[in-house]
C-alpha cells in the first residue's frame, strides 16, 4: 500500500490546466501550433531549455515515417550502420568551412568520469567528419564503390530559439553518407535522393513540395551544391522539409578518401550527405491542421481508425461484442485501430477528443446499427458520414482511409497552388508578401545584394531556384531589373 | 576526373593487412572474438578510445534483433516514446543510490556554443531520472495506469577497458519504463519482461539463459531488486544479456509521480525498467562461432542464405540466370539472400569468406547442377551437404534454415548442460573454476562475505540465484558450510 496524501496537494499544475483550452488555428497559427502539440499528447517540454520528449502518440508518427523511408532507401540499395554520437574536436576542424558552419551550434563534452578530457569532444551536429575519417579506412578500390550508408541517429545542435519538432537542440533523423568514383555519380545521387525525398514526402505525408537548388550562401557548410525541399504551411510561412549535398571532394581531401581506379591510379571519391527529421511530423501538424485540432495523413497516423461503442441501453452485452470484433478483423487486415471503450467519457467527448487528435477515419456503433447490420464511418478530413455493412469493414475501411489520404493531399496541393504568385514586379512583390505571403516566383539576377535587399525590406528570402521551370520565359531581376533566366523562390520561412 | 596520385602512396595500412589473418577462435578465444568482428565488418574501432563503428552487416543483425523485440514488446502494450539525451545534473541527483552508481561513469557536457553552461548536462547513462520527472507530469489518476513506456536510444558511459559490442563508452540499447498503481503489479511486470527476454534471446539467438535475482550488491543503483539473464560462452565465461530492475517506489518519492486511486488519495506509483543492448551481437558472436568463422542464427543473420554461381564454362549465360531466378524466388518468399555474382573472385574463396561471415546457408548452383535441375545447400552448422530440386527452393530453403535455428540452439544447451556443475564441495568449485570454467550451482549462505572469498579466490562470483530451482534440496554454504536452502550460479564474468 502507498502511503496516502491529504487532499490539499491534490492541486493539479496550472501549465496543465491552461493547455486543455486551445487556440483556434484560424485566429492564432503558432500559438496554435505549440498548444495542440501538447494536447494531443505528441510531445512535451523537457525539463532542460530547448528539448522536447517525443511522447508514445508523436513517436507513432516517426515510426510510422521511419518505416516508409527504410523501405525506399533499402529498395534503393542502401545500408544502415551506426556511427558513434562523439567527434574529437580535432576532426571536426578538418574541414574548414564545416566547422566555421557548425561550430557555434555545437554542445561540447569535457568531462568523462571524474577526469577531464584532454580534448573536446562535440557531440554530432552532423556525421561528416567521423564518416569521413571510417570511409578513409574502409574504401581502397573502385570496386568498393559506390559506398551507400544511411543511418537513423539524434543530433544536437545548439539553438537559441526553439519550437517544437521545428528546431530543438536534439533532434532525430536519418543522414545519408555516400562515397563514388566520379563527380556525375555524386550528381545523380544527389538529385536522386532529392527525387525520393519529394515522392516520400507528397505520397505519404500529403505534403507537395517545391524542389530546388539552394543559393551559395545557403548551402551546407563544406558542401559544393545543396538541394532542398520546400513546403508551404498554412500561415504562409514556408518549412524546409529535407536537403540533398553534394559533397565533391571537400571531405575526401582532408580525410584522405581515396580508391585505385581501373587503371592503378589513386582518386579522391566524390560524396553526398543528405537527410530528413522529426521536422516532418511539424510540417504534417501545421498543413492538415484546421480549428478541431489535428489531421493525420491515414499512411502515417498513430491511430487509422478508432471505433466508439454508442453507448445506450445495455451497450455493454450488445454493442462491445460487436465492436470488438470490428477492432480485431481491423488488425488483422494490417490497419492501425483502436477500440475506446473507457466508460468515464461520453461517445460526443469521445468523438471531439478523437477529432482533436486527428484519426483520419471514425466508426460508430451503436444499438440501432448493429440492428442495421452496419456501422456509422465519419471521415476527419471532411466530416462526411456514410454507412459500411459491418460484414465488409475489412474492405471498405482501407478504401476510405486511401480517398482521405489522396483527399488530404488534393487539399494541401490547392492550397499550394493559390498561394504560390509569379511577378517580377518589386512592389507587387511586396504587396503580396505583406497582405498574403505564399511563395513568390521571381527572377533574380544572382547577385546576393539583389536577394539581401529583399530580405531587409520584405523578410523573405530565397528558399530554392526551382529545377522544374515549368514554361517561364526569360525576364527581369525583380531588384535590379537585370536580363536573368534564373527563376527563384521567395518567401518567409520557418 | 580526380587528381591521380603516384604509387608510392598507395600502401594499404598494415592494421589493415594483419586482421586478413585470423586467429583461431580455439587457440586464442578473446583475440579471436575482436578479429573476428572487424575482418567479418560488424564492427570498427571509431578514432576515439572506446567506441565502435556498427558497420552494416553489424547493424542488421541490431534491426533484427530490433524488429523481433519491438514486435513482443507491443504485442504485450508497451509503446515506444523519446527522452532526451541530456540530463541536468541535479536531476541526476535526486536519488542517492542511483547517482552514486552512475556518476563515475557519466560524460558531461559543459559547454553549448559559445557559452559556458550554468548547469552540466550529463549524457545520459540511462533515463530513469528523466523519464521520472515526465511521469511526475502525466500521471494523475488511477486511470492513466500502467505506463508501459519503452525507448530505444543510445547510451553513454566512461568505460575504462572496452571491447566492442561487450563494453563501449557508447552503445544502443531499449530501456522499458513502467509504472503501476501496486507493488505486485510491478513485480508481476519485472518478472515478465524477464521472461519475455528469456524468451526472445533464447528463440531468436539460439542463446539458451539462465534467469534470475542479483545479489543486493549487484543490483541496479536505485532498484529494490535486479533480476539477469545470464548465457555461457564457450571460453566458459558468464555475459550477462539482459536485466529487469523493480523499482519500487525510490524514484515515485524522489520525483513525485503520483496517482489519485478510486478513493481518491493520492498514492506514489511503483515502477520498474529494464534493457537489453548491443551486447546481445557480441554473445551471438562468442557462443555460435567457430573456428571458420561466425555462424548466425537465420533469425537474426544479416544475410540467411547467399547463392554462389560455379563459374565454369559459359556460366554468364548457363548458370546467372538461373541463380538470379532463385534470388528473386528467394527474396520473395521473404528471405534475406544475396547472391555473390563477383568476377574478381572464385567459387572456392567465396565459399570461405561467407562461412567466415557466418551465413546459416550456401546455395551452389553449377552448370551440372542446372542440369540435373538442383542447387547444393550446405549448412553452415553442420557443414552437411544435400541437394535441393531448384522447382522448389522457395518451400526448401526456409525449412532448412528452420533445422538451423534449431541446431544452433541445441548445440548451445548442450554446452550449457556440459558446463554447468553442480557441487557444495568448495575445493572441487575450485578445481572445477580452473579446469572447466562454466556455471557452478552451488548452496550459498547469502552473507557477503562469502562470495567476496570465492571472488577473490577464484575470480568467480554470484551469476543469478535461480528462479527455478530444479528439484535440489537444502545443502550447505560453499564457503562456510552453513544450511542453505539458496542455490546460486556462480562463474567468471565479462
């Protein structure tokens, strides 16, 4: 027996109280945005500045997303493998403009045990450097290329203003390290990976992206190019969903990365690095969400379906037998279903809790129903109701779950669509980024003073040069006026 | 095309050229075991002292054993979930026992960025203090009980002799985190994760464990009791593979995790936690291997059954086709199968490298074989050869690899049954510890004393005491001839 407490300190914490009314996300985005986190129970605020716990149902989601990448990575030949989490400081500074990059990020151990360290060790903002220096030892021949490995890792970066799974000083993810004979190889790697991260990200998590290359100034600190995926939230804003490098042969340099080719010669390799996070599950919360709370993608939510007893009458030998069943030949056709059948909660608390969670589908069983021989199925995405013979759940519930996973997606990309404005005219420009935002597709000459300009005056900057120009003609940098064929990306970002 | 770089620079390292060459796993059993791992490429020394590089046929033996746990743990309604790496100090240090037991062990982060942190942050060496002052956060009331809470992570701690996969500065492991509304629920849960990891390691690793209590002093630091499975390896030395801790209330008070029960009191919440690791690769690695090399068990083998084409004749044309047909069956029945195609080496070298890399089966297909419409398997248990029609390798294969899982578990016991003695007679323990190595059953009085004799006579100390003791009666202390009615296992231990 525990020892009993009076019932003055049964005081609940006023933090925990507050979040159970949350904003609209209509009325207030980022207030939102931190709230619903919580309140779905996705995560919660660490005890220590800038960290998160990743609670059971946002871990679902990573699981779910970590399940569907492994599959197209594996497909596409790649390995995992595990690097360790500390770089001696002393390989870190190898690359010079990787660590002028990282270092002002970087969380450093100085103690081990009671001894101090003769040098520091970063924990990883990034594995460039401790791979590189394995890939030294492992690649001797051309025949040992290509070298294809991925690892699932946390990574911690130092930030000073943190959001929940949009920047945190911790974070997962998975970072591709890829090594090849030539520069062409590297290439297509790089813009393959860029190829999947966009498929991945719009079939699965209904998100469309925009992909493209980065500027100069923007690229990944020892990197020769860097491509990315950009996505537009609701609010306007837009969120970089993933990048792709190539490397070159920056770190094969300086950490000696070398193979014999055919002909006996000694070669440097060309590398990529790539990778997507915890990010992601920000970018699925912010694009489906809408003012009842969240809204799943059915391929990667925690929950696909829940089923809610009706609870009239004498629901406990009528409807459970019922709705139990319904939940195990659910399961047992591969689907993600849960069964709440708590007594302390009304169905109509029940229905909002689970909307508010975002469970893409909804069925209902009650008396009248199962009389009816068929449940009640209500569609989160658009609220619509329809009947399913209780005898075909096993069919019509995964048909339902791909119209609301292609629904979801349809959505997103309309919304893309009406927010993304072409004008090469600088005032037009500013007018639709203060009263609209979106993305703006503009010409811009190249030059970062052009960019810079815009960035004072409007806080938008270059997110990516599109590689699908579509059919846009030559025109005029927005800034300068400049004869320029290169089109570019605007917009506020995250 | 790459900088070319003259011959005198093309000298392989001579570490490298030394571990082509093997010891014996017979004659020389510890060097063996750390040449075996890299020359087999599970494993590589990181540049830092202590740590280790999972290479990729290293990592996919850890998501087997990922996959095949994570599977039991949710079938029992644990769920997964993420705690952060860093854990301030003084969290650390709520309770007593446990920071003792920890903090010669703990890397401490002290510097973020630029600045000079207030607090240190220690990298976590396990998360009982973290996730404690989380649940202290979400557990209200009696209806929020169980948390069945599970993490797979990476963790840290100062180790002064390492060994890969058996003891690294950092390693992966799962650690589960319950909490219950009574002390003989969480038992009842310590006692079950027991045997569900008695299970898994068992089934899965052909391990056969013995299973039961640690000593009081043996214990994990803050636990009311720590429970073991420990196996034998064939140098005679006890691992432990896995260990469930009740806790009982000592971190509820420290952290203040209370429930309100039906009564409405509030009562502390009893809790346990437990974890199996990286370690588990290194015992599959010590018990199966041979003197050829690794021997896997197809459950957990990164490769189960790889195709080697006899390159005689035109074979690209007669023998590839046919062995990619079989991959193909092969990888479709759900196999994992490579098929080795490579030019640059013979059927005879490649026999050998995936007999030294522990592969369960070879599948040989040669022009005659094609002809005579079969495939040679040989098993890598019992080097037995036999013929497989080539119509059916899809039903053949499996079944196979099914009487290998059970071979391997039966040699095992064997060794097990062989090495485990069983005597009250303290100078034939010695004899035995010197001779035979292996498990020693012997009555025990339970002072400490006792056991710090035989640890320092013999090097041997208190294993498990067993959960099932098989049918002995009473007998007397070992040491000090005392009646008895406890049994221990008493070995030398890694």
């Amino acid at each position: 027996m525990g020892r009993t407490i009076g019932p003055r300190e049964t005081k609940v914490a006023d933090e925990d109280r507050l979040v159970k009314q949350v904003s609209l996300k209509s009325e207030d985005f980022s207030k939102w945005y931190v709230e619903i986190i919580r309140k779905a129970e996705l995560a919660d605020y660490a005890p220590m500045k800038g960290m998160m716990v990743i609670r059971p149902y946002g871990y679902a989601v990573w699981e779910n997303i970590q399940s569907l990448f492994d599959r197209r990575l594996k497909a596409t030949g790649h390995q995992n493998a595990y690097f360790p989490l500390f770089i001696p400081e002393s390989l870190l500074q190898k690359e010079m403009a990787h660590v002028e990059g990282f270092a002002p990020q970087v969380a450093w151990v100085t103690q081990g045990g009671q001894d101090e360290l003769e040098e520091r060790l970063a924990v990883r903002p990034t594995s460039e450097a401790i791979i590189g220096s394995m890939y030294a030892k492992w690649i001797k021949s051309y025949r040992d290329l290509p070298v294809l490995i991925n690892q699932w890792a946390n990574i911690v970066r130092w930030e000073k203003v943190t959001r929940p799974f949009l920047r945190t000083t911790e974070f997962l993810w998975q970072e591709g390290h890829t090594a090849h004979a030539t520069l062409e190889e590297a290439q297509r790697e790089t813009l393959d990976i860029l190829a999947l991260y966009q498929e991945f990200v719009e079939t699965e998590l209904a998100v469309p992206v925009v992909a493209g290359l980065k500027t100069e100034w923007d690229k990944f600190a020892g990197a020769l190019q860097t491509y990315a995926i950009e996505a537009l939230m609701t609010d306007g804003k837009a969120l970089q969903m993933g990048t792709s490098h190539n490397l070159g042969q920056n770190f094969s340099k300086v950490f000696n990365i070398r193979f014999e080719d055919k002909d006996q010669n000694l070669q440097f390799v060309w590398q990529t690095s790539w990778g997507i996070s915890t990010r992601l599950i920000g970018a699925v919360v912010m694009v489906h969400g809408d003012d009842s709370g969240l809204r799943f993608p059915p391929a990667v939510a925690p929950v696909q379906a829940v089923i809610i007893p009706i609870s009239l009458g004498n629901w406990k030998e009528t409807v459970m037998p019922v709705a139990r069943r319904a939940e195990e030949e659910l399961s047992r056709a591969g689907l993600r279903v849960r069964l709440d059948a708590r007594e302390e909660f009304t169905p109509g608390w029940k229905f909002s809790e689970w909307e508010m969670r975002g469970v893409p589908l909804r069925l209902e069983i009650g008396p009248k129903d199962i009389k009816e021989h068929k449940a009640v199925a209500v569609r989160r995405d658009v609220r619509r109701k329809e009947a399913l013979p209780l005898a075909s759940l096993a069919e019509a519930v995964p048909a339902l779950l791909g119209q609301i996973q292609a629904g979801l997606r349809e959505q997103a990309r309309d919304f893309l669509r009406q927010n993304t404005h072409t004008t090469d005219d600088y005032e037009e420009f500013k007018r639709l980024i203060e009263t609209r935002r979106g993305f703006i597709r503009s010409h811009w000459c190249g030059d970062r003073e052009c960019e810079t300009r815009v960035k004072d005056e409007t806080m938008a900057n270059i997110r990516v040069m599109p590689l699908d120009k579509g059919e846009a003609a030559a025109g005029t940098c927005l800034v300068c006026r400049k004869k320029s064929d290169t089109l570019a990306y605007f917009a506020r970002a995250y």
